[in-house]
C-alpha cells in the first residue's frame, strides 16, 4: 500500500501532466492541497486539489476586478499501487 505523500505526489504530478498537454490550453498555477482520504472500499486515496486557472480573456471581462478562478478536483489513486483511477470536479456548497 502506498502511503499518503505518495498519493499527493502521484496526484499533483497527474494534475500538473494533464494541463501541460497539448490537449489543453489551460495553465494553472498555485496548486494546494485541501483534503486526503482513504476509502476502505477499493482501497483508494481521494486526493482534493486546488488551483488557480488563468482566464481567457472572455472569462476575465466576465470576472469580478479580473480575479483568478480557484478550481477544484478530486484525484482518486488506488491505495495499493498509486495509480490513478479518476479526476472529477469538486464543487463547494
């Protein structure tokens, strides 16, 4: 089993990887961690991201005093060999 830095590292590595591809056109800056849990029923690490986007020029006319957007995802990582199972968004209530 993996432990827990090592799911966070797995995690903000994937995160970091999956913007930087010429997929996306999105860069994001100021990655935080906000929460980790282990779910017994798989086992997996849900690891809780945080980021900033930077905006496109659209979203920044759209944005209060042209404040950055704080995005969230959760990485889930299987407990036993690190790798990730799923990214989804998080939103806050």
């Amino acid at each position: 089993m993996i432990e827990v830095k090592e799911a966070v590292a797995n995690a903000i590595r994937f995160l970091g990887e999956m913007y930087r591809s010429k997929l996306s056109n999105e860069t994001i800056t100021d990655i935080r961690l906000e929460e980790v849990e282990l779910v017994e029923d798989g086992p997996c690490w849900m690891v809780t991201l945080s980021y900033l986007q930077r905006l496109t020029p659209k979203q920044l006319a759209n944005a209060i005093e042209g404040s950055p957007v704080r995005e969230y995802k959760v990485i889930a990582l299987s407990a036993e060999t690190g790798e990730i199972r799923s990214m989804k968004m998080k939103q806050l209530a």
